[in-house]
C-alpha cells in the first residue's frame, strides 16, 4: 500500500510538471500566431488559453490518451513485472517534463509529442527490450509528424490566398471584408463547432446523431457570422482615408476573426496535447491501483482536470520565449495571417485529435505559419535561419528525451520499492 502511494504521488508530481512544460512550449507555439499578429496581447491569450485549453482538456482528451498509453509499447510483455511499466512512465514523464523546461528556457519551440514519444521508445527499447515497442505504430505516428504541418501548410497557402483575392488586394478592401469576413467567420466556426460536438461532448453524456451535429454546427456557425457582419458594418473610416488607414481597418476585422481561430486553436490543442501528460499518468494510476498491466484502464475526472490546470499555468509562468520565437520571428504576422495559419493549424489539429493520431502542435503551427509566409511573398518573406533553428531543435528533441528516459528508468528501479 506505502508504494502504490508512492507511485501516484510521484506521477502526479511528474505529471503535472509535464503538463507545464507543454504550456510553457506547446501552447505557447498555440497561442503565438495571436500575440505575434497583435490581435491579442499576452494577457489576453493567457485567458484565451485557460478557458479553451482547460475545456478542450477535459472535454475532448480522451481518444488520443489511449494511443499515447497504450499504442507505443506492448504492455503485454511486462505482465510478469508490473513495476517497470510503472518506472518507465515516471522515467518518461520526468525527461520529457526536464527537456521542456530546458527548451522553453531557450526559447525553443519543440514538440512534446516528440518529447514523450522518445522517452516512452527510450525506457521499452533499453529497460525491457526493442521488441517492448510497437514500431509500427511509431512510425505511424512519426509519419503524422511530416503529414501534419505539409497539411497545414497547405491549407494555410489557400486560406490566405483566397484573403488576398478575395480582400486584401482590391481598391476598397474595407467593402470586400464586409462582404467575405462573415463567410470566413463561417468557416471557422462550423469547422470548430462540429468538431467538439462530435467528439468533445460525448465525454459528458450528449451524444448527438450525425446529423444532429451538422445541423447544430451550422446553426452556431450562422449566429457567429451573423453576429460578426454586425460587428463589421459598425466599423466606419472616413471618406477621405488614406490606403494606410484602410489597410489597418481591414487588419482590424481580422483581429476580432483571430478571436475565434485562437479560441479553436486553444480548444484543438488542448484536446490532443494533454494526452502528453496524462497517459503516462494514467498508466501508472493503473498499474499502481489493480497491481496489473492491463489493455484498458478509465480515465479519472480528476486527471483531465490536473492536466488541463498544468497547461494553463505553464503558458502563464514560462509562455512568453517561444511565443517571441513563432510569434515574431518566422514571418511577419498581421491578424489576416495569422488567421490563416491559426485556422489551418487547428483544423489539422482536431481532426487528428478525432482520429486518436497524436500530432505535434509545433509542426503543425509552423508548418501553417510557412504556409502564410509562401502565400504572401515567396521563400524571401521567411526567415530560413530561425526555420532552421526550429528544426534542428525538432531533431535533438527525441534523442534528448530517450536519453534522459533511460537514466531516469534505471534510477527509479534502483531506489523505488
């Protein structure tokens, strides 16, 4: 009994340390886009975050917990000995928890995804055996990690595109938003509604027809955009304006549509990202609880709940130096941009969150915010060094994470009963 406690009381501590590492990082990629294009301010995007971080945690954290738990490595080869699963999600949560502190210090955008997947591949490989890791799902999951920020970017490419035909690029550019920014409202909002209606309200007992979920998503979406055009037409500039004053009036209306994608985006990254903390935990829970691996194991309340709580404290704490790094330094971001990148980023990341895929947010934010910088002035409009930076941060990140699993690993075994 004295172990079992020692064992959740150490993968909470561990848990929750993790949890803060990726506010400090991942949703601080999430948040960047907003803060970089000055459509929200820092303190803005840290409620942003903690009301839709929070809810997409609790809410919708449930399918890729399952994949982050039990997907990676096979837990059947170590139903003879219980404990070593129990030391490699502490081993796990403790490096992937001590590199995100170390990068987001440095103002690296890494991935934490990459950062628990690496560790998890760590301790299994070494401490129990290569054949412990399921490397067919691993490469499942490696291979999302290029889908994910080409899909990205590919969207972002179009969205802002279209802004720029549709908008940006005509004589009066304040008469086009008033005509297209409601429909791109739309877009928004369907995309985002139907997404937590599909799969983030199960969780709490409404389990809507697909229909149902259409209809209601559409519903929400045209009061969004309708709510919005009244907005719009409110905004009024004087006859004689210059093309400066009209340009940033259009940014404007961008901003209070930036509202909407950063709340998405929150909610989408919180759905998908709290699986980096909370499946390893949820593990340990388990194991420590029945005294077995088994295939299944439930999700307490309570965990969701400490997970979502962590992110939100990282981001307020130890947020500001990656978002100065996506935010500011990649490409620059006006609220149009970053609409698009925010928009692109989150809807490839709630529809790998539906499918149970875990994704890296940092690939994916990137990979949308290049998308922007390529639609609005070509390879010139990116800067190629800090690109660089980011990846070769993305290529330590694993490694650093095995590495630090594996002596975590052989330091629990050693001292933990």
């Amino acid at each position: 009994m004295e172990a079992q406690f020692i064992y959740i009381g150490l993968a909470v501590v561990f848990g929750v340390f993790m949890a803060w590492g990726i506010g400090a990082n991942d949703v601080a990629n999430a948040m960047a886009t907003s803060v970089g294009s000055k459509a929200l301010t820092i303190k803005q995007a840290i409620l942003v975050a903690a009301v839709f971080e929070f809810a997409g945690a609790v809410l919708a954290g449930g399918a890729v917990t399952s994949t982050i738990r039990r997907g990676i490595v096979d837990s059947g080869l170590m139903a003879d000995s219980p404990e070593l699963l129990i030391y490699g999600m502490l081993a796990a949560l403790l490096a992937a928890g001590t590199w995100l502190l170390i990068a987001s210090k440095k103002g690296w955008p890494v991935s934490t995804t990459h950062s628990i997947v690496g560790a998890i591949v760590g301790f299994a490989a070494v401490g129990i055996g290569m054949e412990a890791v399921k490397w067919g799902q691993v490469g499942t999951i490696a291979m999302s990690w290029v889908v994910s920020p080409a899909v990205a970017g590919f969207i972002a490419f179009l969205l802002f595109a279209s802004v720029q035909k549709l908008v940006l690029s005509h004589e009066n550019p304040l008469a086009r938003a008033r005509r297209y920014v409601p429909a791109y409202m739309f877009l928004a909002a369907f995309t985002l509604t139907l997404v937590t209606i599909l799969k983030g309200l199960k969780h709490v007992g409404l389990d809507l027809s697909t229909f149902q979920s259409y209809k209601l998503a559409t519903v929400i979406a045209i009061g969004v955009a309708a709510v919005g055009a009244v907005i719009i037409r409110r905004i009024r500039i004087g006859e004689n304006a210059d093309e400066a004053v009209r340009e940033a009036t259009v940014e404007r209306i961008f901003g209070i549509l930036m509202v909407v994608t950063a709340c998405g985006m929150a909610f989408a990254h919180g759905s998908n990202d709290v699986a980096n903390a909370i499946g390893p935990l949820a593990a340990v829970i388990s194991v420590a609880t029945t005294g077995a691996v088994t295939a299944t194991a439930s999700m307490p309340a309570w965990v969701l709940i400490l997970g979502g709580g962590g992110i939100v404290v990282g981001l307020a704490t130890f947020g500001r130096h990656v978002i100065a790094t996506v935010g500011e330094k990649i490409t620059h971001l006006t609220p149009s941009r970053g609409f698009a990148a925010e928009l692109a980023a989150a809807t490839t990341i709630v529809i790998a969150s539906g499918t149970g895929i875990p994704i890296s947010t940092t690939h994916t934010l990137v990979g949308a915010v290049l998308g922007v910088g390529l639609a609005r002035g070509g390879i010139g409009a990116i800067d190629f060094r800090i690109v660089g930076r980011i990846v070769s941060s993305w290529l330590v990140t694993i490694p650093a994470g095995a590495i630090l699993s594996i002596l975590f690993f052989f330091l629990f075994r050693a001292i933990l009963p």
